[in-house]
C-alpha cells in the first residue's frame, strides 16, 4: 500500500461537513426507513397467507431490524465524532457496518419479503431476470458464494486503499458510496451462508468462504498493523503518534473481522457435520447381526 503526501487534512469527515453532507445523511435516512417499511410490509403479507412464521420466522424478521439499527448506529452521533477524532475510530465503524448490520440483514432473508413489496411490474421484471441465464447462475449457492466473496474482499481493500480512503473523506457522495458498498457486500456475502435452506451454501463451503475472506481482512489488518511508518497522509490519522492510531486501526479490523467470521464459519460447520451425522446410520446398524445358537 503506497504512502501518499498530500497537504493535512482534517480528520474524518470534517472535510465534507456543511450542507453537502447533511443532504446525505438525509438521504440515508430515508433509503434506511424505506427498506425498514418494505421489508415490514413484505413480512406482513406472508404473515397474512400462511400464519405468523410463515416462510420468514419472528426471529429472523428480527435480526433484519437489528441490521438497520446497526447501521443507525454506525451514523450515529457519538460513532460519528469518534470516527472524526481518529482513523481507528472511523475503522470502528466500518466494522460495525461489516461484522454487525451485513450480518444481521442477511439473516433476515431479506429477499422474499422485499419482493413482495415491490411494484407489480417491478416484481415481473425481477422474476425475468432470476430466469435469464446469469440469473439462474447466480442461484447456484456457490456460484454466488464465488462472486459475493470477490465481491467484499475487493471492497474491503479498494476502500481502504489511500487514495479511495481520501475522496470519501473530501466528498460525502463518495462517503456515502463507500459505507453503502460496505453494508451491500457484508450482505451478499453472509446471505450465501445464513440464507434458508438450499439457498445457502453447505456446512464445507461456508467454512471455506468465510475462512478465504477472513484471511483477506487479516491480509489487509497486518498491512495497517505491521507498516514501519504512516501509509496515510498528515491528517488522517490521529495527532501525536499517527504511527499507533494506524495500528490500533489495523487491529479493530483485524480482530472482529477473524472473530466473527471464525466462530461462524465453525458454528456453521458444526451444524451440518450434526446433520450428517443424524442422517447416518448409527454404528450399531451396519454391525452384523448375532449369530443364532444352534441347538441340537
């Protein structure tokens, strides 16, 4: 990752500020409020047809709602000022969007209800476009686990590199992109393995996705952690000992990202062995029978 030198910048978001900004924090607000009522709404029909619980069960309608509220949280002001005040506060956040919301929405399975809520010419035109070729593809778990996993290792780096990492801090649309590209990759990427039944990848490849992305934000938390010198430019990152703020940044990415996507992946894989061990005979029925005495 190369050492930009570029005149210091105010830290976070301060460089933005003004109306610019707040426009599109309103913004946000509203794209977060619209989803909220969808997704409600989606859940509400199905309830109506089939009984509550039906095809989308209480709780994971209530994982999608603490999905928004982590990303409401991530905006909120206390995060917000902390984020402005250090970049290890601003890779907090990222955190919270990645490790918390995407998680969190893709266990809503989010798809069916939102759908639902759609427009009927909408709708028509998504079902065409899940029939088209690249549609059908992509329904295939790991195809999508292939393509979601590029997808947020990508993200992850792009956003993080320096030059990508300024703009956002100098313009709130690119600001905006980056958080909306993160909670969007988070969650694909957690759908293929949270989604229900055969939507979502086996036990095997879900441990294997998320080991092979978790590597890659380990990757990219060594690079922070381990540099010898700042990667960013003055104003970046904290006054007094910038060389620390980065590696404290390197480590809050570091850490949650291996952590979360360690102990599901393994929880993941624990389910399905549980399976497949229910679903195999037990050892006492492949053992041969008793031979009968033989009486005389």
């Amino acid at each position: 990752m190369p050492v930009l030198t570029s005149p210091a910048l105010p830290l976070a978001h301060a460089t933005a500020g003004g109306d610019a900004e707040r426009w599109w924090e309103l913004a946000g607000v509203l794209v977060l409020a619209g989803l909220a009522a969808a997704y409600g709404r989606g859940v509400q029909e199905l309830w109506r047809r089939g009984g509550r619980g039906s095809a989308v069960r209480a709780a994971r309608a209530a994982a999608f709602a603490g999905g928004i509220a982590a990303v409401v949280v991530a905006q909120s002001p206390p995060v917000h000022r902390f984020a402005e005040d250090s970049f290890t506060g601003h890779m907090s956040q990222h955190m919270i969007l990645l490790v918390v919301a995407g998680p969190l929405l893709a266990a809503g399975a989010a798809g069916l209800p939102l759908s639902l809520a759609l427009p009927r010419r909408a709708r028509l035109s998504w079902s065409r476009l899940r029939a088209g070729a690249v549609g059908r593809w992509l329904r295939g778990p790991l195809h999508r686990g292939i393509v979601v996993g590029t997808f947020q290792v990508a993200v992850l780096w792009f956003w993080h590199l320096p030059a990508p990492y300024l703009s956002a801090l100098e313009h709130p649309a690119v600001h905006a992109a980056e958080h909306a590209s993160f909670v969007l990759a988070a969650w694909l990427l957690w759908s293929a393995v949270l989604a229900p039944g055969r939507h979502r990848l086996a036990g095997p490849a879900a441990f294997l996705l998320l080991f092979a992305t978790g590597m890659a934000a380990a990757a990219l938390g060594a690079v922070l952690t381990l540099a010898p010198a700042p990667l960013y430019p003055a104003g970046v990152l904290a006054e007094g000992d910038p060389l620390a703020d980065q590696q404290r940044a390197g480590l809050a990415m570091w850490i949650p990202m291996d952590v979360v996507d360690g102990v599901l992946a393994l929880a993941l894989f624990a389910g399905w062995l549980s399976r497949q061990e229910r679903r195999t005979p037990g050892d006492r029925d492949l053992a041969p029978p008793p031979a009968e005495e033989v009486t005389g």
